[in-house]
C-alpha cells in the first residue's frame, strides 16, 4: 500500500512591481480585490526578477523534505509534514526544523529595463536585505521583511558589517550581480517580524506570507516631432508614472490626448557633480 506525503506551505513570498500591476495612474494596492485578480492573471514576476535557493540550502532541502515551488507572483516553501492527532489540522515537519533554521533565497534581475521603469538599480554592491531576522551585526532600526505592502524597498538597505556576516553563507558566485537575499528564521525576533514554527515546532496556524513590493518611475515625457525632432512643449511637462498596463492620459497644451510613454528611451540630465537631475522620456509622434 502506498504512502501519501503531505506538503504544506511553511511561508510564501510575492515580488510585486507596479510597473507590471499598476493600472494606468492607478496603484495596484488600491485597486479592488476584484481588479487586482484580474492583473495578476498576467502577471510573472520571473519576467524580471530569478529566485534561486542558495547553495546551502538548496543541498539542505532534500534531507529536510523541504520544497520551493515557484509560482506566477513569487514561490512557496513547502515542507513535508504529518498531523499531530489525527483530524486535528496542526502540522509539524515531518524532519523537525530547529527554531534557528535558516532559509536564503536569493534574487538576480534578469529584465536588462528593469532599471528603465524601476526607481532602484539593478546591481547592487550591497543587496538588498529582506529578513525575519535581524543580522547580528546590526546597529540602529532594523526594518523586517514586509507582509503588508507599506515599507519602501529603500527600507531593506543594509550595511557593509551586516553583508560581512550574511554573505559567508554564499559563494563568490552567488554575490555576482546580486540583487536582494531573503532569508527567513523558523523563529523570527519577535511577533513583529513573523514566525514560520510556533516553539513547538508546529506550523503557525496563519501561514506568513511575505511582500516585497518594488515601485516604477516616473519621468518627464517629452513629445517630439518625428519629422522634425523639435519640442512640441516649451517648458517641461509634469512628471507621469511608466506602466505596462492601463493609460496614463496626458493632455497636450491644445486638449489632444498624447500617447503614453514607454521604457525604450530615457535621457538623464545631471549636475555637475554626475547626479541625475532629470528622468525624461522622448516620445516621438
């Protein structure tokens, strides 16, 4: 008679960009439950962004019975399990996990516009940090990995002395082109920061799931004349948000809608110091 394994998810995590979920000026955490399901029918954050277990965990998942299951938003981590007493619902790991059990997922950009119709680079010297956990090496405010869309991705910027003590757990390899490492403690520090076991070593009841929500530029949108290549504006328009879904309406100065700009053409303008002073769009019609 065959066994049946049973899988259930010990957290999740979505990667959500409002370049891709955004509805014209409408923001995707605004919309209504209904219109956000819609948007994410199409959507694929492996469009933009890989996540990959690190080598330490990956060769650790196996023994653990542990899974990642990717997913359109983001992934799963699943965990074989058995229940405490039958028909009760409480789960634990079928391997136990340690409360200090550490899961790394790291994440690479691969869209080569991502750092068109995103506020933040591409390649970091120092990724982004998204944890449950604060790094021992930590001084001042720690900011946990969100769970309700509200902290700005600039929040998860750490130090120099914190990436010296987490990336001893990567290769060389893995902090090539790095952009941000999730790591997420069975125990997290506090009620705050969201625990993946109770102390017991059973699932939480809630299962975590995990939100890191990345925000799309906005730029001025110069209209050009094709033929000419000349302004059709003297001074410069008011700044308006890339988006891939939706319409951004512009007005031109004689009440003509304008058509929307598109990240395949950006002009920087800086300041005798090299810091970009201007995002502008050229849009030629």
């Amino acid at each position: 008679m065959s066994r049946i394994n049973t899988y259930k998810i010990l957290f999740s995590t979505v990667i959500y960009h409002e370049y891709h979920l955004n509805n014209g000026r409408d923001l995707f955490k605004s919309l209504s439950p209904e219109f956000q399901s819609k948007q994410l029918k199409s959507y694929r954050s492996s469009n933009f962004i890989t996540t990959k277990l690190s080598k330490k965990s990956s060769s650790e998942f196996k023994g653990r019975k542990l899974k990642l299951i990717a997913n359109n938003s983001g992934f799963n981590i699943l965990a074989q399990v058995e229940e405490t007493v039958p028909n009760s619902n409480i789960y634990n790991p079928k391997r136990p996990l340690d409360q200090d059990y550490t899961i790394d997922i790291l994440l690479y950009v691969n869209d080569p516009q991502f750092e068109i119709y995103s506020t933040i680079s591409a390649i970091k010297t120092i990724p982004f940090y998204f944890s449950n956990k604060e790094p021992n090496a930590h001084v001042g405010t720690f900011n946990y990995i969100d769970t309700n869309n509200e902290s700005d991705i600039d929040d998860f910027t750490i130090q120099q002395v914190d990436y010296d003590e987490i990336s001893t757990r990567l290769t060389a390899k893995e902090m090539h082109q790095l952009f941000g490492i999730i790591s997420i403690e069975m125990k997290g520090d506090n009620a705050a920061s969201k625990n993946v076991l109770e102390t017991n070593g059973n699932l939480v009841g809630n299962t975590p799931q995990f939100k890191i929500y990345l925000e799309n530029r906005n730029t001025i949108w110069n209209y050009m004349d094709k033929q000419t290549g000349v302004f059709m504006h003297s001074s410069d328009p008011e700044l308006l948000p890339l988006v891939k879904n939706g319409l951004v309406k512009h007005e031109h100065p004689a009440n003509t809608e304008m058509p929307s700009a598109i990240p395949n053409r950006l002009i920087y303008e800086k300041d005798g110091n090299g810091n970009i002073i201007k995002t502008i769009s050229e849009i030629y019609i």
